[in-house]
C-alpha cells in the first residue's frame, strides 16, 4: 500500500522502543499529539500562574547591531544564563515526554542540547539589524544549518534520538493559539477576513487540482496546497500533521517555501511602487501572499506604514485558518478512499467516527482550546501581559523543529522526488495565488465594494 498507511505509525508515542502494543502502558501510548498538547498546556498554565503572581519572567536577548551589542549583549554571561535556564526548561519538559513514552532519555538528551544550541545560533544571526531588515528571520538560519547537518554528515544515533520535528512544531502550535484572538479578528476589519476566505479557498482547490493534473499524489498536494494558500511552513506541517503526511515530502515544500519567499519579498514591493499600486492595496496584496508576519512586515516596510498595517491584518485574517483547515482536512482524509502504489483505488470500508478521531491531528484542540481560553475566558489585560513571554517561547520551539526539519531533509532524495513535478506545482500554484491575491486586494481593499480601510 502507500506510504498514507506506513506513515501513519509515525504518530503514535513518541518512541519506537520496541514494546507491543497491548503491553503499554497508558503513558507509553500516548501520542506525540497528545504530549505536544500536555507540554504546551504546562507552558501556558505556568507561565500564567507566575506572571499573574508578579513574577517576571526574563527571556533571553538576540536583537543586536554591532560586535559592541554582540559582546556586551547577546554573550553578556546574564542572557548566556538565561539560554541556559530557558534550554534546561525545555529539556527537562521534552524529556519527561521521552521518558514516559519508553524512550532514551540519556539518548535523547545529548542530541536536544545540540539542537538547542544550533537554534540559539539561528536567533544570534537572524537577530541582527542588517539582517533582518531584509526579513530573514531565525526560521530561514535554522533550516539551513539543519540541511546542512543532514547532509554533510551521517547522523549519529544520539542525535537521531532528537530529531522529533513534528513533536516540537505541535508543541510550538499549541501555544500559538493563545495569539489567535477573536477580538483581534474581528477588529482585522470585514476586509481582511472576506479576502482570507477567497484566497485560501480558492488558492487552496487550485493547487489540488493542479497537483493532480501533474499527477502529484495527495498526500503532497494537500501539504502543497496549505502552504500555497494559508501561511506556508506552519500551514504545511499543520497539513501534514492532519494526514499523518510523510517527513520528506513536508521537508520539500518547507524548502520550496523559503526558496520561493526571498525573491517575492523583494519583487511584490518593487511592483507596489513601479505600477503605482495604492498603499492599503499594496500591503493587503503583500500580506495575502507572503507567508509570515515577520516577511510581511519587513516587504511592507519597503512601501510605507500603510502597506505595513493593512498586510499584517491580512496575514492574520490568514493565520486564524491553520486550525479550521487541519480541522477539515483530517476529515476529509480519514474518509478518503486509499490507493496503493499502483493508483488503484483499494477496497475498503468507510471509516466511522472513531477512524476519524484516531486520525484527527490531537494537538490542534490544543491550538483551539488556547485560542478560546484567551479570547473568552481571559480578560484582555491578562493575555497581553503573557502574550510576549509565551510569543518568545513558543518560537523557540519552532527554532528547534526547524533545525530538526533541516536534518531530516536529503537532497538526494529529494531531488528525485516525483520528478519535480511538486516543485512545479508549487511555482505556479504561487503565481495563481500572486494575481488571484492582487485582484481581490483592489476588489475589498480599493472601495469597489467596501469602504477603504483608514490605517492612518
């Protein structure tokens, strides 16, 4: 059969330790999701708990401009503590995780320290000024130390151990939703949530469809088309995660991704300014196609202050679908009739609702279950005194997942993979989503149809 099926066994606990399954225990069964839920529910209660009892909470510092800032700053021996403090946290919470799933906490413990550091240098280079004025951030670092690891060496099995991506990105989602807020939607403006609706949508079937007229399996047109229409790596391994998706082809578009981001970042502005497109326009236009804040930022710098303010309205109206999509595609997928190799359609039964629920990625009620608690139950004071301590956290764990990502990612194979064909369908699923943005960005944000957004 397909690979749907053999990755599947990918989500299961988080060690392969050789015990069967009716001799787990119930920790020991838990899936990745369900500890990527438990551990990001710990960081968020906790630091909570500590912020609401006046203890400050002091991450460590990467922004810096010169050697000065470098030497004084970044490797003053205070902040070195603080990485030091924040990396003992997550190992210790990482490990409990290992632990009790029957894995090798010795193991796994050398190989997390490693990959820790290498993201703490991913945030000293993207920290600096020159550098992230050109928007690349710590994520762009992370994965290019990580493929280069990975394929200038042959990994050792401690380090192996370590290289759970998909177990830290889900831990990192899960308190990600603590900044999808429903105030904050709704103050977006009608715009910027009508254009999230047609563009992803739209971008999103159009990418499936061109992925199958390529003759582009699924299960990547599917991680492919999320990363096209939402909001690129995060949309992608969120995908990914819903269908159980293999770690190469998600290593694929990760790279695709940033292939394709660096060359938007700079032509988008130059065309804002060359065809005289408005500002508002021209920042919803960046935002609805750029895929993270960071870029959208950074390219909406390039135009102006307006551009800035009406691109990250549109990346967030954006953002807020990564939950609703994984949602609808774990469905879809579970109740999707398999294939073998071959492309014939397998006889199967139709899977009832707890296939559907066995399937469905775990970590996304996480996501959700964030997103509600600070939204309705947490007073607006009490989520934005956090929102900068569990911002800072939560992207070290991306940074981590990033280098993990990297190492998982070989060349080799990849350059093999379906003949290039997801790589096309990539490009000009991206160029759709360029024009297709562009002509509703006029349409919602030009007073065609909605009065023009005053960002002044």
């Amino acid at each position: 059969m397909s690979n749907q099926n053999n990755s599947a066994d990918t989500t299961g606990a988080l060690t392969d330790a050789g015990i069967s399954p009716d001799k787990k225990t119930f920790l020991q069964s838990l899936t990745e999701d369900w500890w990527a839920v438990i551990l990001g529910t710990v960081i968020i209660a906790t630091v909570l708990y500590l912020t609401s009892n006046g203890t400050a909470i002091s991450l460590p510092a990467f922004k810096w401009t010169n050697s000065e800032d470098l030497l004084g700053k970044i490797l003053s021996a205070a902040n070195l503590l603080r990485i030091v403090e924040m990396g003992a946290v997550f190992l210790a919470l990482a490990s409990v995780a290992i632990g009790l799933s029957g894995g090798n906490v010795a193991r796994f413990a050398g190989g997390f320290v490693l990959i820790y550091l290498l993201a703490i240098v991913s945030f000293i280079i993207g920290g600096n000024k020159s550098v992230s004025y050109f928007g690349l951030e710590y994520v762009v670092f992370a994965l290019l130390i990580g493929i280069a690891l990975g394929n200038l060496i042959k990994l050792p099995s401690w380090l192996k151990e370590a290289v759970r991506s998909e177990f830290y990105i889900k831990t990192g989602l899960v308190i990600l939703g603590t900044t999808i807020l429903s105030a904050d939607l709704i103050k977006a403006g009608l715009p910027g949530i009508i254009q999230a609706v047609i563009v992803v949508t739209v971008v999103w079937f159009f990418s499936m469809w061109l992925s199958r007229k390529l003759k582009v399996d699924d299960e990547f047109g599917v991680i492919l088309a999320s990363a096209v229409s939402i909001c690129g790596v995060s949309a992608a391994i969120v995908a990914a995660g819903a269908i159980n998706g293999d770690k190469r082809k998600l290593s694929y578009v990760t790279t695709l991704v940033l292939i394709m981001a660096i060359p938007m970042m700079i032509i988008l502005p130059w065309a804002v300014k060359y065809f005289h497109i408005p500002e508002v326009i021209g920042g919803a236009w960046l935002g609805g196609t750029l895929d993270t804040t960071a870029t959208v930022t950074a390219a909406g710098d390039l135009v102006g202050p307006i551009a800035v303010k009406a691109g990250v309205i549109a990346k967030f109206s954006q953002n807020v679908f990564i939950g609703v999509a994984a949602f609808f595609i774990a469905i879809w997928w579970a109740y999707k009739k398999p294939k073998g190799d071959d492309g014939v359609i397998l006889k199967a039964e139709r899977p009832g609702l707890k296939i559907v629920w066995e399937r469905f990625p775990k970590f996304v009620l996480g996501f959700v279950a964030a997103s509600l608690v600070f939204s309705f139950l947490l007073s607006p004071a009490a989520a934005k005194s956090v929102a900068p301590t569990l911002n800072g956290l939560r992207t070290v764990w991306f940074a981590i997942a990033f280098i993990s990502i990297g190492m998982e990612a070989k060349f080799s194979s990849l350059v093999k993979l379906q003949g290039g064909k997801p790589a096309l369908t990539f490009v000009t699923a991206q160029i759709f989503n360029i024009f297709w943005t562009l002509l509703w960005s006029y349409i919602l944000f030009g007073g065609y149809l909605l009065p023009v957004p005053d960002f002044k």
